[in-house]
C-alpha cells in the first residue's frame, strides 16, 4: 500500500517539524533524529512515543536508500 503524495507532502516529523522520508511498506523516516515512523494499516502513526529510534548506521543507510529509490 503506498500514501498519497499530497499526504506526504504535508506530513512533518512531530518533534523537529521537519520533513519525513517516506520508506514504501514501512515507516516514515526522519533522517535527521533516526527516527521511524511505523504506518499501521496505511496510517502513519505519527507518534513520537511510538517511534522508533534506529542507532544502527546499517540500518540508517536502507532506510534512506530504500526511500531514494522509491519513485514517489
């Protein structure tokens, strides 16, 4: 399931304002506080309680190459 562009336009990260990279399938990613952003059923829950804090540059690096990738 993919989210809507407009929606994606508008949608900023709750705690830094700052714009989200969108990870097809996955999360709503903030590069900037490694944060993900879980979508539950096509809904992203945009929680900062419910994030999750990703410490591992691996994991970090596909997470953004994954959103590079997807055409949006």
């Amino acid at each position: 399931m993919t989210l809507d562009a407009k929606l994606l336009d508008i949608l900023v990260c709750p705690e830094d304002r700052g714009p989200l990279v969108y990870v097809a399938g996955e999360c709503l990613y903030n590069p900037r506080l490694r944060r993900a952003y879980p979508i539950v059923d096509g809904i992203p829950v945009l929680l900062v309680d419910e994030a999750v804090a990703v410490t591992d540059d691996a994991e970090h690096d596909r997470l953004l190459s994954s959103a590079q990738a997807d055409p949006r």
